[in-house]
C-alpha cells in the first residue's frame, strides 16, 4: 500500500490561525449587523484607578495568636524515622545446605554449576 493510496484520516484537526481569523470576522459582522456598536478606546486608557492596581492591602481581623512550640513532637518522629531507616540484619542460618550456583563465561553462558 503507497502513501497515496492510503484513506484519509477522520480525525478533526484544530483550526488554524487563518481560520480562526475568519470565524472572529464573521462574529463582527454579524455582532454589527444585529445592531451592535464597537466603543473606541484611547491608547493607553485602562480601567485601572488613577493608571494604578488596586495597592490596599487585606487585612486580617483579630490578634497575633501565640504559637505552641513542638520541638518533643518533632523529635520523637524524627527518631521513628530514624529507626525505620537502618537496615536490620538478616539473620544466618547455622544449618544452611549447599546449593547448586552457575558459573557463567564473559559472555553469559553457563559454563558448569558448583556447590556452594
């Protein structure tokens, strides 16, 4: 199957730029023609105050609450943590048997097993 006799995608693509030009003038005209006006604006004018944010700033009702110190707390889950990370040994069995290990050549084939 070539490239040219291959069906053509379904798939619905974004609209481009040049499309989305058109919809927008579309949308004017007919905006202008059900009876709608355009107001002009001077550069430069915003509808900020004065040509500024709004610069109050919040405020926060009531009093500056005390803070109660945690340091006991913090501690004693620093210290649970702590634990949790050293590795605990794993105990030897004293009655291991010997188990059957491959030994591999440089290139990953077996080569024999040993008992170990």
């Amino acid at each position: 199957m070539t490239l040219s006799s291959c069906p053509k995608s379904r798939l619905r693509l974004p609209p481009n730029k040049h499309q989305v030009k058109q919809e927008l003038a579309q949308d004017v005209a007919h905006f202008l023609a059900r009876g709608g006006n355009v107001k002009q604006v001077e550069q430069g004018e915003t509808a900020l105050i004065n040509g500024c944010f709004n610069q109050q700033r919040p405020t926060v009702a009531g009093q500056a609450q005390t803070r109660t110190l945690l340091s006991s707390q913090v501690e004693a889950i620093e210290k649970r943590k702590e634990e949790r990370r050293h590795i605990k040994p794993i105990p030897v069995k004293a009655n291991r048997r010997p188990t059957k290990k491959w030994i591999y050549d440089d290139f990953g084939e077996p080569l024999r097993w040993v008992w170990a």
